[in-house]
C-alpha cells in the first residue's frame, strides 16, 4: 500500500499558472500553512490521475507494486511545458526525472508527428477524428500554440541537454559541451527533435491558410517569446543552488545558449523577447493570455497541403547547436 499526497498554495487557487520568480518557489520541502495538502491511501485496485505539474509525494507503507506511467492530452498542454520547466530545474530532488525522459519525449515528438500527418497532410479535424485537438475556441488556439512551444523549446527543457559528455578529444568537457553542443542527448533523439520542430515550420502556415488569420504572427511568436522570458526567468531564479546541475556556471551558460538558439531561429519571437526582457517587472502568470482572436475563424475546405522534402523538413527544424553538433559527431 501507499499513501499519496498532492499539494498546492492557497494563492495558485484553481488557475495553476503560478509564474516562477523567486528561489522559494523551488523549494521543495517549504509546504507549510499556506498549501493545501490532501492524501489518500492507495490500496489494490485503486488508480489516481494527477494534471501536469501537480506537486506530491509519495510514501511506500507496506511492501507493494504499482505501475505507473506519463500520458498527454491536448488541453493540459501548457501544464505539461510548465511542469517540464520545473522539473528540469529541480532535477536533483526529483528521482525520476530522466528515468522515462526519453520515452516520454518521444511521446510528445510522435504527437507533433501525428497532428502533421492527419491534421495538415490529411486534413482532417477533431469532428472527423477525435484524437486531434479542438480548434473552435480561443483556449482551444493557445493549447495548440503552447503545444507547438514545448516541441520548439523541447531541448531547452531536457536534462539531458545539460549534462557534459567525454569525448576523445582533448578539449575539456565544458568547451566540447558549450563549442560542440556535445551532451547526452543521443544522435536519435537530436534528430527526432529536429524533425518535430520542422514538422511546425509546414503545420503553421498551413492553419494560417484554413482558417484565415496569421497564427505565426499573431500567436505563436508572441507566445514563444512570452515562454522564452518564463523559462529564463524561472532558471536565474534558481541558479546558483548548491549541489545541483546548475551550480556550474558553464552550465548555466549553455542554458542561456540553448535559449537563444532557439530565439535565433524565430526572428519576430527574438523581437518579442527583446521587448519583454525590458519591462521592470515580467508578466506574474504562467499562462499565456495577450491575444485576441479573430472574429469567426472557422476551417475553409479545399486547402490542399502536400509532403515537403526531407531537406525542408530539415531546415526548417534545424537550430545552430544541431548543426555543431552533427558537424562533430
């Protein structure tokens, strides 16, 4: 048996889009009064289901299996980016946060994969295939977008990316980390990342075309900046923390590496970061919400969209770090 607690601050209330700003937002044992906290006793049969990001603990009371495992929908996309946020950051106090990473990375690439093949290829719609996301709400529009960010910031959020590897080289593990973008990323995974990122660069303007309004321009941009300035707002929060991956600053420099690779390759969304990173005091919400939609979008039939070559695909997911890194290996 088991006993299960999950835990949130009365000041998050039913939003769950408290925005990391300080070093006591990570801290992992600071529940006190101001967090409510339930637990339930998890005997044979009994199945619980957590959202994204939801803080708990675990206690083994008795000799037991359970099986577990991570699944995604597309309305709790943006819980899953920001718990990804933190779970990179609090990777020391969390035991299993690589133990499945691959796997679960893999799930959400093959996501991006799916979406492209039966929502842009195909040209089919949550009405005619229930597996794809809704797009007939505002909120269903951000889920999309917040989606489409994760897979464009998904190296960003892996601990994988941070962690240095030996090479025969004799170059010291921090230049190859930070020169090379050499890490513990496979090649495999580079590449599925890679070609989930270049799956967007068809996917978005092809939306943009059915349904008549810019989605690059008007929201995913803005949004991808807007996460931008969350993610790295959330790291300098943390860092320096001792005993932790990010103690090192020549980690914490590939990091603010990383995070403009990305930028650099969405122009208008470095644009938008630049002017965010201006303002005396960022946005003190997770979510995403400085957009207005369009009045009657709705899915025009008849737009055709055909297989790009793999070069295109290639390019339009490829960022500078990948091009170091697969000119090394």
């Amino acid at each position: 048996m088991k006993v299960w607690f999950v835990g949130r601050s009365r000041d998050t209330g039913d939003q769950l889009d408290a925005f990391v700003e300080k070093k006591d937002d990570f801290a992992c044992w600071g529940v006190d009064d101001d967090y409510e906290v339930e637990g339930i006793l998890l005997t044979p049969g009994t199945q619980i289901i957590m959202p994204p990001g939801m803080l708990h603990a675990v206690f083994t009371i008795e000799a037991s299996v359970c099986s577990g495992c991570h699944y995604y929908s597309w309305p709790t996309m943006e819980l899953t980016l920001h718990a990804l946020v933190r779970s990179v950051i609090l990777c020391e106090h969390i035991n299993n946060t690589e133990e499945y990473g691959v796997q679960c990375r893999q799930i959400l690439i093959r996501m991006m994969c799916f979406l492209h093949e039966v929502m842009i290829l195909g040209d089919e719609t949550h009405e005619t295939n229930a597996d794809l996301p809704r797009l007939t709400t505002a909120e269903d529009w951000r889920v999309l977008s917040s989606f489409f960010c994760l897979i464009k910031l998904l190296n960003v959020v892996t601990r994988s990316t941070y962690c240095p590897i030996k090479l025969p080289n004799r170059l010291a593990q921090e230049t190859n980390h930070i020169s090379l973008d050499q890490n513990q990323l496979s090649i495999d995974e580079r590449q599925d990342m890679v070609w989930a990122r270049g799956l967007i660069g068809q996917s978005m303007p092809v939306l943009s075309g059915r349904y008549g309004f810019d989605f690059e321009a008007d929201l995913f941009d803005p949004m991808l900046a807007y996460y931008a300035v969350y993610i790295k707002t959330s790291f300098e929060s943390a860092h320096p923390s001792p005993n932790t991956l990010f103690a090192e600053p020549y980690v914490y420099e590939m990091f603010q590496q990383q995070l403009q690779w990305v930028l650099d390759s969405r122009p208008a969304a470095n644009d938008h970061y630049r002017l965010l990173s201006k303002m005396e005091r960022p946005p003190q919400s997770m979510k995403y919400t400085d957009w207005t939609p369009p009045e009657n979008f709705k899915w025009k039939e008849g737009q055709v969209c055909r297989r790009k070559s793999v070069d295109f695909y290639y390019m339009s997911g490829v960022h500078h770090g990948d091009i170091l890194f697969f000119s090394a290996a």
